[in-house]
C-alpha cells in the first residue's frame, strides 16, 4: 500500500541519515585521534630532540676547548705540540667516561715542511671500548683522503658527520655504527687537522626507549 511505501521510505531515509550523520562523527572522532597523536608525538619528539642536542653541544665544547687550547700555544714545535695536545685528550677522556672515542688528525703538510704531498696525515685515537682503554696513533690517507675526511677538509667548519659504520674497528671488540662530531684545526687560516668525538648510536638507545608516547609505540633514531 501507499502508507507502507511511505514508512519504508521514511524509515530507509532515517537509516541512511544515521549512517551519514553516524559517519561523519566517526570521520570527525578519528581526524581529532589523529591531531592529537600527532601534537603529542611532535611534543616528545621536541623533547628528546632538546635533549640529544644539549648533549652533542656539550660535546662539541669539549672538542673546542682542546682546539682552542692548542691554538694559544704559541712558539710549540709540532713534536712539542703532539705532546701537550695527547695529555690534554687524556685528560679530557678521563673526565668524561660516557665517551667513546675522542681522536685526532694532522696533515704532515703541517707537521713535516718537507712534505710535498696534499694529503697524509698522522691521527691519535682514544677508546673506552667496554670499559677498556685503547690507544693508538696511525699514518692515514698516505693515498688520499677518504671521501668523508675531504668533505671536512675541504669544507672546515663545526661538523656532525652523516652515519657511518666505524671504518678503523681493528683492535676493538666490535664494529658499530656512529657519528662523529668535528672542529677544524687552522693556522693562519689553512686547514692542517681535525679534533673529533665519536658518538656511536646506540648510546642514544636508552634514551629511544623512553619514548613511549601510548602502548605500542617505537622511536627510531
């Protein structure tokens, strides 16, 4: 009959406004979940971001100190130099035990005036590799400079490296993958080496698995 076409389409035309209305609040519920997941993900990501950056800023002080200490030590020959500047890292290694790796690289240009080469340089290195401390000095780039020290030599300013996968883990237990933190050392305005911090990424780790904005979620560096 006429009455029941017209229940039936009342009624289908009250479902299909439920279903509208109903999915729109839903669309809605799930866009304002969505904002708000995301302003607290960007929220802890700010935070921890402050707190690896304070950390990699105290750091880089700690390798402008020794730069600058060196650049003040006027009227030192280069063997006077290498000596008072290992102590100085040693010490500096001493008094901070969270780190993994301080080094250093000289180009022999500087070291040795009869050195007609562009490249060659003589690195120190300091571990604390486990709770054990290594150290070890070696001739590099006797054939060249490998592609990552050249972007910092030819290019010398404050640098954090892109990652990488340790390249001189001989002697150590492991190979891992790290940064390096960098401050050119000049003279007169040429470059003639590098004072450096390795910061290997799992040193970040505990700090990742901090990040625990609701259950299931990961942070990744």
């Amino acid at each position: 009959s006429i009455r029941k076409n017209i229940q039936l389409y009342i009624l289908g035309s009250t479902i299909l406004i439920y279903i509208v209305v109903f999915g729109y609040i839903s669309l809605a519920n799930r866009k304002s979940s969505f904002r708000q997941t995301t302003k607290m993900i960007d929220a802890y990501s700010e935070r921890y971001a402050r707190e690896v950056g304070g950390i990699m800023n105290s750091d880089m002080s700690m390798l402008r100190t020794i730069s600058e200490g060196l650049k003040a030590a006027k009227g030192y020959s280069p063997v006077q130099l290498m000596e008072l500047k290992d102590e100085m890292i040693r010490n500096i290694f001493k008094g901070n035990p969270n780190v993994y790796s301080i080094w250093d690289s000289w180009e022999y240009t500087f070291l040795d005036p009869s050195w007609s080469k562009p490249y060659g340089r003589k690195s120190f290195t300091i571990t604390n590799d486990g709770g054990k401390i290594i150290e070890s000095t070696a001739e590099r780039s006797l054939d060249g400079d490998p592609p990552l020290y050249a972007i910092q030599k030819n290019n010398p300013r404050e640098n954090a490296w892109e990652p990488y996968l340790d390249v001189y883990a001989q002697g150590k237990s492991e190979a891992k993958m790290m940064s390096t933190l960098s401050v050119p050392m000049m003279r007169d305005g040429k470059f003639i080496g590098i004072m450096a911090e390795d910061i290997t990424l799992d040193q970040y780790q505990a700090m990742l698995e901090k990040i625990k904005p609701f259950e299931g979620a990961n942070a990744m560096l």
